[in-house]
C-alpha cells in the first residue's frame, strides 16, 4: 500500500495506528533492567546483551560479555564497546586488537563507507534538525586508509609515515587520513587497510595521535533504525508524510 496516495485524514490515522503499535512494541521492553558488562553500565534498550532476556531489547543490537569487557560483533569484526550514548542515539566502538600499550597494534578488520547500507541497524551518519525530513545529515566518523608502497613517498600532504611503529617487510607503510580517490594512490602503492575513528587528527599529527585516535574508536548512530522502525517523535510522520 502506497500511503502517499491516501487522502490526507486516511493517511493519519494509518500512520498514527502504526506509531501507536510501535511505541506498544517498545514499552514491553521498559520493564526489563539495564545489564552491565564492565565499564558500560547501562545497557539498555535498544541493544542487549546476547544472555538477556528474548523480550529485552532488540536483536538487532546484540551486545556480547567476554573477559568483561562489552563487545560488538559487525561485518564480520570484533569491536569493544567503548560507550554507549543514549542522547544522541550513539555507540562508540574500537576494533579489539587495538593495544593502548602497543603502537605497533592496528585494527584487524576493514571498515568502511561501503560496509553499510540502508537497511542496516548502524549508521555513520546523524542527522540534525527538529524533525526527520528537514534535517541535515553529517559524518560521525571519518576513514584512515593504511597504505604500503614500493618505495619511500616524499612531501604528500595528506599521508604519514608509520616508521616510527610499524615495520613492514617489503616496503614503506603510510596512513593517509581522509578520503582517497583512486587517482591519488600511486602505482606502486596499495591499500592494505581502511578503518574509521571519530577523534580529531589534525593535518600536523603524529603516528601516535593516529593510534590514539585508533583507541578511541568511532561512533555509529543507530537513530534511522528509529526513524524506520517508528520508536521517533510523531510529529516525524506528520511533517514529512500527512502534510505533503
């Protein structure tokens, strides 16, 4: 059923059937109490960790409790959960085999842009405004691209040298921070890894503010889940849907 091409008090009222039914969906979750798993200590809905309760939370988040420490499974990767914001509707989250005491330790699994899509829980973008459809979308994270090349590269503004931490066998390992068009990587250059971070890395930074950054992690939104699923503000469905 298309309910755009519903009169106007018709689309309303399905909209409003289908808002009150989600918010009836979410509210048998409100009795359930918060779990914790060593420093996250609210972990309340949406996510859940996997021992919870069925009725608690939603599966989509599933969190899991290993060596204390909370832990999300994505794309494959194993992430620790560095916090959870329940007021702007994000999760904080860094590959696990980042080492604080280690410069050398990088992240084991790829992220990128291209990993997500829009039937994902996780987003990495927010968006700001007062209502869904008049609101602007921006990045949450930005890409740090680890690159090895044949041969030493010299004055490229956007790539650091990772000699001081990491030893590569055959050749020379660079970071370039930000987004990279094919057309800048040199022929005797490849990528061999992308990740993301949410921490400020400024263009005169170190490989250890990069690997700070790397512990930081980065934050995801789950909110256009929300949007999608109706748990948002009703005035979402009138202003983008019953007045158009």
């Amino acid at each position: 059923m298309n309910i755009r091409s519903l009169p106007s008090p018709a689309r309303f009222i399905v909209l409003l059937v289908l808002g009150l039914c989600c918010v009836t969906c979410h509210s048998k979750d409100h009795h359930c109490e918060p779990s914790s798993c060593g420093d996250i200590r609210n972990i309340s809905y949406p996510f859940r960790l996997n021992h919870d309760p069925e009725k608690c939370g939603d599966s989509r988040y599933n969190l899991f409790c290993e060596n204390n420490l909370t832990v999300l499974y994505l794309y494959s990767g194993k992430y620790n959960v560095r916090a959870i914001n329940y007021e702007n509707y994000t999760i904080r989250v860094v590959d696990a085999n980042v080492r604080e005491d280690n410069c050398a330790s990088i992240p084991r699994y790829s992220l990128a842009s291209y990993n997500f899509s829009d039937e994902d829980p996780y987003s990495m973008f927010l968006r700001r405004g007062n209502t869904f459809c008049d609101s602007e979308r921006f990045e949450l994270s930005k890409p740090i691209i680890f690159i090895t090349c044949e041969t030493r590269q010299v004055n490229e503004p956007l790539s650091l040298d990772t000699a001081a931490c990491i030893d590569v066998s055959s050749g020379h390992s660079f970071i370039n921070i930000g987004s990279l068009n094919a057309s800048d990587l040199r022929d005797s250059c490849r990528i061999e890894l992308m990740v993301l971070t949410s921490s400020w890395i400024g263009t005169n930074s170190s490989y250890i503010d990069i690997h700070d950054g790397l512990l930081y992690g980065f934050e995801l939104s789950w909110l256009r889940s929300y949007y999608r699923g109706g748990y948002w503000h009703r005035s979402w469905y009138y202003n983008c849907y019953v007045r158009q």
